[in-house]
C-alpha cells in the first residue's frame, strides 16, 4: 500500500469512527424541533463540514489558537438536551443566538478556565453528564415508537425495527473487537435502515431532491435572537465541554508524550471557543472533542496531525455535497430509536463512571449527586414547578438540565470548598456497645 492511500485509509477510519456521533446529533435535534427533510439535509451537511473546520482549528499551533494535538472534533452530545428544550421553549433563532454567546465567552475566559475548573470537580460535571444522558432517554423512547405523534406509534414494525437495530448493533459490539466496535452505531443504523427499505418505511424522495453541490450560508434559520434562559443554557454546556476536553488534551498529551502546559490549554480553548462561535453563525452545533477518536489514535498508534488534517479535509469535502448527508436523513424513527437507546445510555454511562470514582469519597459528594440529579430529572417531569417565579429566576430553572447543574454547583462549592469544622468520629464505650 502506498503512503498517500495508507494516510488516506487512516483519515478514513477517523471519519468513520465520528461519523455516527457528528450525524445523530443534527438528526435528533432536527426532528425534535420539525424540520423539513431540505432543512435537515442542510443541518447534516453544515454540521459535517463544521466538523472538519472545527478539527483544523484545534490541529494547528500558531500563538492564538490550537493545541497542535491529533484531536478530533464533532458536535457536542451534552448540548443536544438543552438544544431541543431551548427550541422547543422558544424557536430555533434563540439557540443560535445561544451558541453564539457562549463561544464568545469561552474565546473570552480561555485565559482564565484553569482557574474555574476547581468549580467543576469529577462530582459536578458526573453530575450534569448523567443528567443530560438521563433527560435524552424519552427522546429515544419516542423515537422507537416511530416518532411522537406518528400515526403507526408503537406499531409491531415500529418496534421490531428498532430492537432489531439495537439488537444489531449489541452483537457487533460484543462479537468485534477494534474498529468494528469502535462503528458499531453507524453498522447498525445502516443494517437498519436496509431492513426498513424491505418493508417500505423509507422514503429517498430527500436523496432525489439533494443537489450535488451547494454554499454554505451564515444564518441560514434566520438571525439569531438572545434570550438569557437559552443564554445561561449553553454557556452552561460550553464549561462542561471544556472540562471534558481537557480530560482529552491530557490523555492525547500522554499517548504524544507531550507535556502540556497551560498556554496549550489557552490555546485549545480558544479553538474550541472558535469553533463553537462559527457554529452559531452557520447554524450548526457547539463542538468538543470527540474521546472516540483518541481510543482509535491508541488502537492504531499513529499520532501524526497529518492524519487528523485528511480526516478534516474529508470531512468539509462532504458538507459539500448535501446527496450524502440526504442519505442519514431518510434513516426511519424507529431505526434511530433503537441507536439512540445505545448513545444516550452510553451517555448516562459516561457519568455513572465519572461518578463511581468519587461517589465513595464522602457522604457530602453522595448528598450533592442525590440533590442534582433529583432537581435535574424532576424539573425535567414537571417543568411547570417554578412557572411562578420572576423571569430572572427562570433562567436557573427554566429547564432540568440547567436546574441540575446549578443545584450541583452550588451544593459543592457548600460541602467542598467553603471552610468546616470536621466532625470528629463518635467514640463509644465498651458498655454502650
């Protein structure tokens, strides 16, 4: 195998191993806020080839932006909750508005996150990824049935399609090892979407209707309009973003062998903070790093840049073209149901395993994640619980992942981080045992 095919095959694997993950998130947010299958197309295509930029911007080292690490970056699975709840509350334009504010802020407090992250300890961002995981899963759920409102919900076929696609994507993952499991997701939407064709629940109308080629276009909803709820919302999911990137700029340091410092992190920052502010502007998603792909850059053992920069460049070549992104919007509900059950428990996962390693800790940490995901899931259920409060309080309660989070927040910097007295342990005497 030559070299250019060998790198080409390599940027290959790494689109493929994201392709899933940056695919759903456009689809689910899509069909959550009713979107035509044109508009989809263009959410898919933008977001892809939002994906690509993202990633360029973080593979560079110049003195502003870059952490000149083999990163990936796709859409952030933790804005797809809020998202939905910010669209569903108001319209699409204020979530634009949103992820244009909070890329703003994260280009503005690059500088100084180091010093803010001792706010966002294991206890609260575990906290906020179990419940947003937690807060996707009727989401799922309605999407197995054939999609809410859907004339043939929770018909035979509905159900079948998409307990055989999760069934199918369970059997890949436990009968494959490396690559295969790392797309096991795609392998079963695919597989499913096939078998949906057979009983005739796809419709390539979209695919037929797709241009080969189009331009992208800044505020292609409409211009975006700022709301402090939605505000609050997504700055909110930038921070936890962050916190989780770093966690991914030390593991791809450690596997580089390069130490990173704190002007590294600046810079990464600062790109992902980019990033996210381009992504309001053309109507895509806020982006993070994509842990997938650092487990593919160890199974592999290549750590080239040069790599990340094909899969990049592969990436904006597709957004190019909406035929292929018109593609993953014929996916039925059902088939989508059944992956996402697998994605957002996975999600859920993510946090019980950020958790598990502190949750023993103290009884003050059991307190905080019993409080957070209790007000998170519960303002969730029963949104209407603070409908009487003034407007500038319904920006911490407006939805439960906020709720949560903020609950959290306040609880640790309570238990973790103001001064108290340690209770001395209850010595008792032979006679009172």
């Amino acid at each position: 195998m030559s070299n250019p095919l060998k790198s080409t095959a390599l940027g290959l694997q790494h689109v493929l191993a994201m392709y899933a993950g940056a695919v759903l998130v456009p689809l689910i947010v899509g069909d959550a806020l009713g979107l035509t299958s044109t508009q989809l197309t263009y959410l898919v295509s933008i977001d892809i080839l939002m994906c690509g930029i993202a990633t360029i911007l973080q593979i560079m080292n110049n003195r502003f932006f870059g952490i000149g690490l083999p990163v990936v970056l796709g859409c952030s699975f933790t804005a797809v909750g809020p998202m939905i709840a910010i669209g569903v509350e108001s319209d699409v334009s204020a979530i634009y508005g949103a992820i244009i504010v909070s890329g703003l802020f994260v280009i503005v407090i690059s500088r100084f996150f180091g010093k803010l992250v001792r706010f966002f300890p294991p206890v609260v961002t575990g906290s906020v990824v179990t419940i947003i995981g937690i807060t996707l899963i009727p989401v799922a759920i309605n999407n197995m049935g054939g999609g809410q409102g859907a004339s043939d919900f929770g018909s035979l076929s509905n159900i079948a399609l998409s307990f055989g696609t999760l069934l199918f994507i369970l059997l890949v993952f436990k009968f494959s090892t490396g690559f295969m499991r790392a797309i096991s997701i795609l392998l079963g939407l695919g597989v499913g979407t096939v078998a949906a064709t057979f009983m005739g629940k796809v419709d390539f109308s979209a695919v037929r209707e797709a241009s080969y080629f189009h331009m992208v276009e800044p505020f292609y909803f409409g211009m975006p309009t700022f709301e402090w709820p939605a505000i609050a919302t997504m700055i909110l999911v930038a921070m936890v973003s962050l916190v989780e990137s770093t966690g991914v700029y030390f593991a791809l340091g450690d596997i580089c062998e390069r130490d990173i410092k704190k002007k590294d992190l600046e810079k990464g920052y600062r790109a992902e903070g980019i990033a996210v502010l381009l992504g309001g502007i053309f109507n895509a998603f806020p982006y993070t790093t994509f842990s997938q792909n650092v487990g593919l850059i160890q199974m592999s053992g290549v750590r080239s840049r040069k790599i990340i920069l094909i899969a990049g460049i592969m990436l904006i070549t597709l957004g190019f073209v909406p035929k292929i992104a018109a593609f993953t919007t014929i996916i039925p509900n059902a088939v989508l149901g059944g992956a996402m059950i697998a994605m957002f428990g996975m999600v859920v996962s993510q946090g019980i395993k950020m958790l598990s390693k502190i949750i023993t800790d103290s009884q003050e940490n059991s307190m905080i994640i019993a409080c957070s995901i209790g007000i998170g899931l519960g303002v969730t259920v029963v949104p209407e619980l603070f409908a009487q409060f003034p407007t500038g309080l319904k920006i911490l309660t407006s939805n439960g992942i906020v709720a949560g989070s903020v609950t959290a927040i306040v609880l640790n910097i309570l238990f973790n981080m103001l001064p108290s007295k340690k209770k001395e342990p209850v010595q008792l005497s032979e006679q009172e045992v």
